[in-house]
C-alpha cells in the first residue's frame, strides 16, 4: 500500500502507517477465512478488502475516536464496518451494470478476476457483514447509543445517503448539472459514509453535544472536499498513479466539478473546502491534529 506523500510530518505518517497495518490485520481477521465455505466467496471477499485502499475513513474514524477519548479497539469495529460497506460500494459500482470498470486497487476487479454473480454477493456479503460486527461487539457503554450507531450507519449506507447518491449519479450521465445539484449528489454519494465514519468513531468516546456538531462540520466538508480532489485526479492523474482507470469521467461525459468548474477553480474549491473543514475543529486545538492532517492527505493526495 503507498504511503503519504513526503510532505507529511513524520509523525502523521508513522500514525498513518500504524493504522494502516492494524486495519489489515483487524479486517484480515473480521472476515471469514478463505477456507471455510462457500470458500469461492469468501476468497473474492478477501480479494476485494484487503491488501488495497487509502482506508481514509478508517482513518478518519480512529483521528475522531481519539479526539472523543474512545477505546481503540471499540474505534476498531466501526472502521472495519465503514470500509466493509465502501469497499462493498466500490465492488458493485464497478460491475458493467453500473460503471463498468475492470481495474480497482491496482487489481481487476471482482467481477474480472471472479465472475459477475460472485461480486454482486460479495458486495452483499460485506454489507452484511459490516452491521453484524456493529451488533455483534461492544461500541458504546449505553445499549441506546449502541443503536443509535447502527441506524446512523444504516442511514448513510442507504437510499438517502450512499445508495441514493448512486441512484442521482447514474440517473445525471449526459445532463449539466448545476453546481448545487452535483454538490447534493456528493453530499450523499461519498459524504454520507464519510461523515459516518467521524461520528462513528466520535460516537464511541464521549463528546459534548457542541462537539459532535463541529465535527459533523468538519465531516461535511471533508466529504466534499474529497469528491472535489477525486474529481481532479481523475482528470490529470495517470491510471497508474490511482490503480484505478483514469479520465473516465469526461469519456462517460459525466458531470464533475472539473466539468463545471474547471481544473483550477476545482483545486481553489477543494482548499476552500479544506479550510472550513479545519475551521471548525479550531475550538478541539491541538487534540484535533490527526483529523486536520487526514484533511491535508485528503486534499494534497496524488492517488
Ligand atoms: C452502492 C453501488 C453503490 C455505489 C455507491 C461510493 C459509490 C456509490 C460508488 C463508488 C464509486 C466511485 C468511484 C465514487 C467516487 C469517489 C470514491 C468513493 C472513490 C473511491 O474512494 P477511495 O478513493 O477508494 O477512498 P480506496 O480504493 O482508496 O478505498
């Protein structure tokens, strides 16, 4: 797996890469082994989750977890379950009913290296999977918090949040859309799992009220800032670079914010984005450093 730029303290990269090797490790173990049956299916679920992926919101939840105080292996859980459901995401929206992609990760994808049937249930499988181990482990001290978590996965996950934004994606390829209609469709498409992932992990430490409002806040426009950077290395990085097929957007004619704003503009949208984003985690100071560095990989990424 790559590592952050240079440009990075050491000390975010040596925290980066500490996260890094425990999720691998976490999710290698949270999923069934590649020998108990049905193995086919089990061996393509490990196919799609690890050994892959900028798991930026892992990231985001273990930085959200530490500022809330949270016990990390409570922060654990609810990092596996966001990457089970984005990586379940990413199997399906590659599938030629949807975008059609045969590179993922740096991999062909699911449906290339197995079969089209089998990544339709991986992504299932994952879905599923990242809820069991929501009910299955203890997240919180309070039963209702507990719930609570789950329903906020189960809404960022669903038709109004990434499901949704799905659905608003495919039904606009060929349309202009305005700059308020692209943001709404982002909003959902990548920011609900993205926000989700904050509050998760804030949710399993203790914050004020005030507080998990700031770091909404924060998630909001990380999320976007995010999509507006994926939109741009899309456009001008190599399919090397990101593991994944470069230039696809303008080919599919889709609407992205490079489409609607330009090259520059994007990149001055995505610093802006940024800036709110940090912000308002002005009041947390110094306890708020990973999540302000994650923001700084998010927008300064190559990949
Ligand atoms: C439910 C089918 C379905 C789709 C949901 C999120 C999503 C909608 C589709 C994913 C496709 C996609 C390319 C979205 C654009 C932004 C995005 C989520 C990019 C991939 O996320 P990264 O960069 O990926 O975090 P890695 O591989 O690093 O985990």
């Amino acid at each position: 797996m790559s590592g952050p730029d240079a440009a990075f303290s050491p000390a975010f990269e040596d925290w980066a890469h500490r996260h890094w090797a425990r999720m691998e490790e976490v999710l290698g173990r949270m999923l069934p082994a590649p020998d108990i049956s049905p193995m086919r299916l089990h061996q393509a679920m490990r196919y799609a989750v690890l050994g892959g992926g900028k798991r930026i919101r892992p990231l985001l939840a273990f930085a959200a977890g530490e500022l809330a105080d949270a016990h990390p292996e409570r922060v654990e859980v609810v990092a596996c379950a966001v990457e089970l459901i984005h990586t379940y995401s990413l199997v399906h929206d590659d599938l030629p009913c949807m975008d059609d992609d045969v590179l993922r990760r740096g991999k062909p994808t699911v449906h290339v290296e197995f079969d089209e049937a089998t990544a339709l249930l991986v992504g299932d499988g994952l879905h599923s999977l990242a809820f069991q181990l929501l009910a299955q482990y203890p997240l919180a001290d309070d039963p209702h918090r507990q719930l609570e978590m789950v329903a906020l996965l189960a809404v960022a996950a669903g038709s109004r949040g990434m499901v949704g934004g799905q659905a608003i994606d495919l039904a606009s390829v060929g349309r202009q859309l305005t700059l308020p209609e692209l943001e709404s469709m982002h909003v959902h498409k990548t920011g609900a799992l993205i926000r989700a992932s904050v509050m998760l992990g804030a949710l399993c430490g203790r914050l004020a009220e005030a507080d998990v409002a700031r770091l909404d806040h924060f998630a909001k426009f990380i999320g976007l800032a995010f999509q507006v950077v994926d939109d741009v290395l899309d456009a001008e990085a190599s399919t090397a670079t990101l593991g994944k097929t470069a230039g696809k957007d303008a080919r599919q004619n889709k609407p992205t914010y490079v489409s609607l704003l330009g090259l520059n503009e994007a990149r001055r949208l995505a610093q802006e984005m940024r800036e709110d984003a940090i912000a308002a985690l002005e009041p947390f100071g110094d306890r708020a450093r990973r999540l302000k560095e994650i923001a700084d990989f998010i927008v300064l990424r190559r990949f």
